[in-house]
C-alpha cells in the first residue's frame, strides 16, 4: 500500500504522549526559526498525523527532521520499506530542496531483546544495522546516522505504584540520598520563568564541569515563551532546588498525556554532597503522579552497564531511580543529495569526534 501524506495546519495535530511530536514542541520550533509542517499518514484509513521540521543547512538546501517520529511504528520486518516509502512522499510534499530527511525514531530496536537476553554493552556496527533496516526496501538508501539525536537507550520509570512501593523499588544508596536532601534541608519548588536565568547559569556551569555543548539562552527561553498560546496539555515546568538562598540544582520536565519526561538538567559547583538532583527527581515523579502520568522518562543512559561508555554516570545515576532501559532505533537518515549529505555528516562526526561528551542535537535544530 502506498503512503499518503496531507498536509494540514498545526493545531490540528492529534493529541500524543509523545512531547517532541505535539503542537506545542512545533511551535517552540517557529520561535527558534525552523518551518513546521503537520501530515496526515493515509488520512482516509487511520488517525496517524506526524510533525515534520525544516530548516536551511546551506544555500538551496533543506533539511527535513521528524523528531521523535512517526509516532506509529509497522511492524520491525518492514521498517525501511515504511520509511522509504514515507521518505518518497515527504519529498513530494515539501519539495526537490531538502538534502536529506532525517528521522529521530521512537520505534522499539530490532536488537532490543539481543541487547538485554545477550547482555550486548552496545549495538551492532552501523553497517550491519544498515543491511538489517534496509531489508525489503527499493532503493537501499536509509542511513545510520553518525549521531543520535534525542535518546538511543533512556531510562524509564513506572510511576503508577504508589509512593512507597516506588522508593522500594530503588536502589538503597538513591533511597538515602533522597532522604539526605530532606535532612540538609534542601526545598524543592516549581519555580516562575522569572528563575529561568537562575537555572540558564546552573546548566553553563554544568557544561564547564562535563564540557558539553552550550545551548543559547534563546532555546530554554522559547520553551516558556509567552508568544506560546496556553495549552494544558502538554504543560512545562521549571524545578529548582534550593538551599537557604542559594540554588543548587534545577530540572525542566515536559508532561503529555500520560507520560512526563525530563527534559534538562542542570546543578552547581557548590553544595553537589546536598544531593539536590535526587531531590529534584523524586519531587518530579510526585508531581507526574499527581498529574496522572503512568511513566517518567528520565533520558538518555547507556545502552548497558558498561563502565566504558560516555553515559555510564547516567546510567548509574538513573537506573538507582528503578524502571527498565527500553532501547529504541535512534536516527535515520534518507539521503537526497548525496554531495550535501556528506559534507553535512562529515561535519557532525567531526563535532562528536571534539566534544567528549558528543554531538549535540541543539548544534543545528535551535
């Protein structure tokens, strides 16, 4: 069956648990200078809609990114023939321009069970992953990206349980670090945009300490952005934690529908044996849980317990919280213009090759 995409207004983009697939996340996209589109996939046959972002990346060239997309994933046999196919419309829909589609997928990876049933510490080489998602497809074109946009393998946690049962759940050393926040009385609030700042110099100095790339201020400021229409769903908040005057750590989480996730994280030189994030953490799964969410995604972690990769401290931090890694296929790359499409991942390999915490995706898409 061929796939068919129409084109509609982005408030009418159906409601999702997924926050980088919402209205309010296309719109926060507008303000930092990227072109939204919203489609509908086979109107006539399903209510699946995805939203698809577009930016220049040089003179007479596009870029066409679907973040966290499409939400609605075929079965694992066909995933390249379903994204060559879509690939294909997206061009007829927005043009010769774009260089390539890029697709940050949310869809379970096809090595998900080899990972935990193996205890694999990673995936396979890119090539191998290529033949795999390629099977079945025409044109042999769909690429692995040399970065993953989002979160390859993230941590999450069931917060339907009550709160005992969800502290039980933890490890012993993430239980006491939380109740010591409590003891050196570390207060947690939600805090006004007016604190925004507050948290922009905790995230620059946490970028000092971990030497990670530095988002603009413009960024977080778009996502509070008053120029935003007031939505209740999906709601962002701002979490500081504070001691006496001084604030020690903060977070940014997203709510939608029935999933909150964390967004941003940030924390001070001063003050870190307070334990101000553990103390975040728990208030936001509170909050979540107050808010009816079912899961808190706390991001990205390694794909496995191995002390050799650069998310290994996440993974040790995050999984003390509980919850099971899922592994999904990170990103994918259709290639149009091939000439473009080098120079642009050349760049990108290079970008991660300096960075020793690696590519960031606020590089190009702020």
């Amino acid at each position: 069956m061929k796939l068919i995409l129409k084109q509609k207004k982005l408030q009418d983009l159906y409601p999702t648990d997924i926050f980088f697939q919402s209205r309010y996340w296309g719109d926060v996209k507008t303000l930092l200078g990227w072109e939204t589109y919203a489609f509908d996939i086979n109107p006539s046959l399903f209510k699946k809609d995805m939203l698809v972002l577009v930016k220049p990346i040089g003179r007479n060239a596009l870029v066409a990114y679907v973040p966290q997309g499409p939400e609605h994933a075929p079965k694992p046999e066909n995933y390249g023939s379903y994204l060559e196919e879509l690939s294909e419309s997206i061009i007829e829909q927005i043009g010769p321009n774009i260089a390539f589609i890029r697709y940050d997928l949310p869809w379970e990876s096809s090595y998900a069970q080899e990972m935990q049933q193996r205890q694999w510490y990673d995936y396979p080489e890119s090539r191998i992953r290529e033949m795999r998602m390629n099977f079945g497809t025409k044109n042999f074109n769909l690429k692995k990206a040399p970065v993953d946009m989002s979160f390859a393998d993230t941590c999450i946690l069931n917060i339907e349980s009550n709160e005992e049962n969800l502290l039980s759940q933890m490890k012993p050393k993430t239980r006491y670090n939380i109740k010591l926040a409590k003891r050196k009385d570390v207060c947690i609030n939600i805090a006004s945009i007016k604190e925004l700042p507050v948290f922009y110099n905790l995230y620059c100095e946490t970028a000092r300490r971990n030497d990670f790339f530095l988002s603009e201020y413009r960024y977080f400021s778009a996502l509070f952005s008053s120029k935003i229409k007031d939505y209740i769903l999906p709601e962002i908040l701002l979490l500081l934690a504070k001691h006496t005057q001084d604030a020690i750590a903060g977070i940014i989480l997203a709510i939608s529908e029935k999933r909150a996730i964390f967004l941003y994280g940030a924390s001070s030189n001063n003050k870190r044996n307070h334990m101000g994030t553990y103390a975040l953490h728990w208030e936001a799964i509170r909050y979540a849980r107050s808010r009816q969410c079912s899961t808190y995604n706390m991001g990205a972690v390694s794909p496995s317990n191995d002390p050799n990769h650069c998310f290994y401290g996440l993974y040790r931090f995050k999984t003390g919280f509980g919850g099971r890694i899922f592994h999904n296929n990170g990103s994918w790359d259709y290639p149009i213009n091939k000439n473009i499409y080098i120079n642009f991942r050349n760049w990108e390999m290079m970008s991660n090759h300096n960075s020793e915490q690696g590519y960031s995706l606020q590089d190009w898409s702020n």
